[in-house]
C-alpha cells in the first residue's frame, strides 16, 4: 500500500509511512499544549471514551469522538494483549477527520503512530510545566514502544545528563538502554534520586513505590488504564495529582480510584495559566488520553500532507 492510497472515494488513507514522515515531536508537543489548554477551557466536544470488550479474543475496542476547533471525528483504537510477541502490535487504530463546518469527511489515517507519538508528547508537556527547569536524571519503568517513544519527546523539553531503564524483561531493559545510551538497573536503582519517573508498563499492580521517589520529584503514570490497574501505588499518589481530564479520571484512573486521591488541576489549566503550578512535594501526572489529542495530531498530518 502506498502512503497516501485512495480506499475511498474522494478521501484519502494515509498509512504509517506518511504520519512517521511528517509528524516531529516539537510541532506535536505545541499542538498539545493547545489542545489541553482549550480542552479544559471547554472549547472542546468530548465526551470519555467508550471501551467495549472482546471477550472471545481477550481483546478491547475504544471509540474517542471528539468536535474539535475546524475538526471533528474519532479515532477507533483497538488493544490485543495477546499480539505481544507476533507481528501485530498491541495496539492498532484508524483516526477518522472530517471537516466541522460542513460534516465532511477529509481523511482517515493510521492511529497506532499518532497514539504513541502524541501520548508520549503530553507527557513532554507535563515534564515542561511540571518538572523543575534543572531537572537532570530520568528514570523510565518499561521498555517497549512507548519507553522509545518518551526518550524521544523528553528530550525535546529537558536536557536530562542520566537515562535510567527497568523492565520486568531484563534482556530487553538492556537492549533499549543501549541503544539511547541509558543504564538498565533494578526499578528501586532507577527511581531513587530521578528527578521525573515516567512508567510506561502493561502492569496491573505497582512497579512503583513512594517510598522511592525523592522530594520534588515529577512522576508521570502513564501506562495503566481502566479503574482496576495500577503502575504506582498509594504512596505515590500522597501528592499533587493532575489529570489530563477530571472527568475521565473518575471512571477510568485505578492509581487515583484506588487511592482515594484528589485531583489538584488539569495539565490544561496548567498550561493555561488558570490554576498556578503544584508546589506540593511531589507532584503526580496522571495520563489517560484524549480524543482531542487524537484530533490535534491527525491535523498537523493533514496540512503538512495535504496543505489543509
């Protein structure tokens, strides 16, 4: 398949190929920054994504509508647990844009990219606003794609001096961490001293331990989702907590559920200037995942492809 191939009439597909060759980490990041600010300022349709499971294939569908600035539409994600180790990634999915004003459609284009190049870019907004200016040693639990992938966007808004890398996998803590020049050690060697912690694990129970996190420090919980998972635990959550959506972290957040946490703020509001910047001891970010990030990203691929 070509990357801008016709499957429909009159509306273009575009594959991977031509979102990686055009979608860079210092447009997207700003193009998250909008979008969460106008998002908690209301600009936004958007309704919490609806999961629906495939329990004969242990799998789940989402559906991530949105109404967006000149934009509409939705990406349709799927998660196949049970892909890890073929050839198919565990996560797959079209994002479908049309044009607001008239209810056009304008394009459909690959999500799995956009999914892990925009969630690994609201963290690199959260690490901005969030971190401390001077923050130097990053310690990143996971090792799979989007361990990659928020290497990459991080280092867009912080100079980190050390890499840090713990994996249930050893062997793959290894070979990630040779590859972007980082150190694989135990998670506990890892989290101890970081300035941010970024988990990024399919875990459903803690990898990660307050008693380990310094004062001051920046983690940013990104990897678990639904009420009954959890990376980091309670401890963790004794802090500042900001969500990229209050509303989607009451039904769809287990750290901050099972915690009995409270949200302080929005990165939105954050961003924004509305709310002030956590001065809490540790300070907690709480990723879930917008549409409108969906949204934001499929249009910058859309006017760098198409001009539009």
């Amino acid at each position: 398949m070509t990357a801008t191939a016709q499957n429909f009439p009159g509306v273009p597909y575009f594959d991977e190929d031509a979102v990686r060759g055009v979608l860079r980490y210092d447009e997207l990041i700003a193009a998250m920054e909008r979008a969460l600010a106008n998002f908690s300022a209301g600009k936004v349709v958007h309704p919490v994504r609806n999961i629906l499971p495939v329990e004969e294939h242990f799998g789940f569908f989402g559906v991530m509508p949105a109404v967006y600035d000149d934009v509409m539409g939705a990406k349709l994600v799927t998660l196949y647990p049970r892909n890890a180790g073929t050839a198919l990634p565990t996560h797959q999915g079209i994002i479908v844009l049309l044009r607001a004003s008239t209810g056009e459609p304008l394009a459909v284009m690959d999500g799995r990219l956009i999914t892990e190049m925009r969630t690994a870019a609201v963290t690199a907004v959260a690490v901005k606003h969030l971190s401390k200016p001077d923050a130097k040693a990053l310690a990143i639990l996971g090792s799979g794609v989007q361990a990659r992938a928020h290497f990459a966007a991080l280092r867009v808004v912080r100079e980190f001096e050390e890499v840090r890398l713990w994996s249930r996998n050893s062997a793959n803590a290894q070979a990630l961490a040779d590859e972007i020049g980082a150190k694989a050690m135990t998670a506990e060697d890892a989290v101890c001293g970081a300035d941010v912690v970024v988990t990024v694990t399919h875990a459903s129970e803690p990898v990660l331990y307050g008693a380990w996190v310094k004062p001051g420090a920046l983690v940013c919980a990104v990897g678990a989702v639904g009420t009954r998972n959890r990376e980091v635990d309670t401890e963790t959550m004794h802090g500042a907590v900001v969500v990229d959506s209050r509303e989607a972290a009451l039904v769809e957040a287990g750290e901050i559920l099972m915690a009995g946490a409270t949200v302080y703020a929005e990165l939105g509001e954050i961003v924004a200037g509305t709310k002030a910047k956590p001065q809490s001891e540790r300070v907690v970010f709480k990723s879930l995942g917008l549409a409108v990030e969906d949204l934001a990203a499929g249009r910058l691929v859309l006017r760098e492809l198409m001009g539009g």
